[in-house]
C-alpha cells in the first residue's frame, strides 16, 4: 500500500515536471492561436526575439549533435572530447520575451513554437533528457 502510494506520488511529481517545461512551448501556441491586432513595431520587436533564441537553438544544436560528432570524425575517437553545455533555457526566456511583446501574433506565437521544441537545452527536452534519472524525478 505504502509503495504503492509512493509510486503515484513520483508519478504526479514527473506529470508536474512535464507540465512546467512545456510551459514556454503553451505560452507560444496561446500567442499564436489567440489573434489580435498587434503594431507593426511590436511584432517586428516579437520576431527579433524569437530570431535570436533560433540562433542559440541552432547554437545549442551545434554544441550537442555536430560539434562531437566533428571531433570525432577528426581524431577518430571520443577520448579526449570536451563536453561543453549551449545556453540552457536562455532561448526559452527569449521566447517567452517575443511572445509577450507580440501576444497575439501568428508569425511570432508559431516561431516561438517551432524554436522552443527545437532548443535541446530547453526546457520542453529536459524531461526526456533526465527521465531516467532517479535522484531528480524520485527521491
């Protein structure tokens, strides 16, 4: 009974976690779907936001899948490989910045969508990424 208990309360405390990081991605979509009219400036201001947290997306794509994998095909092994971390949740801040300078904007609500699910140090990947990983979700 008391495992039991134990194991709904982790389970409720993951669906928790889930929730919150998917936080920035809902905050995108809400801009998106819920129109209104929006200044030309402001949306403009929006879409730079936006713009900026795509490049360290990109940047934070560059650190984990190409630039290991460069190494790699360069020196013909991973020893000796430097684990470096991109900019975590920064392209998140961003996002969430352009969606609230342009709430309400298509362009900028469906950019900020397509940029937050794609950052891999954000934090709609972060559950997946520690999922596993006990003394976070359990203990």
């Amino acid at each position: 009974m008391m495992s039991d208990l134990k194991s709904h309360f982790h389970l409720a405390r993951r669906l928790v976690g889930v929730a919150l990081c998917a936080l920035p991605a809902l905050f995108a979509l809400a801009s998106g779907l819920w129109s209104r009219p929006i200044p030309p400036a402001q949306t403009g201001a929006g879409l730079v936001l936006v713009g900026i947290a795509g490049l360290i997306a990109f940047f934070n794509l560059y650190l984990l899948y190409l630039r290991p994998w460069r190494y790699r095909r360069r020196k013909g092994t991973d020893e000796g490989y430097r684990f470096v971390s991109g900019l975590p949740i920064v392209g998140n801040l961003l996002v969430v910045s352009g969606c609230l300078t342009a709430f309400g904007s298509g362009w900028v609500g469906g950019c900020g969508i397509a940029v937050a699910l794609a950052d891999p140090d954000g934090l709609a990947w972060f559950p997946f990424r520690t999922w596993r990983d006990a003394s976070l979700w359990d203990n």
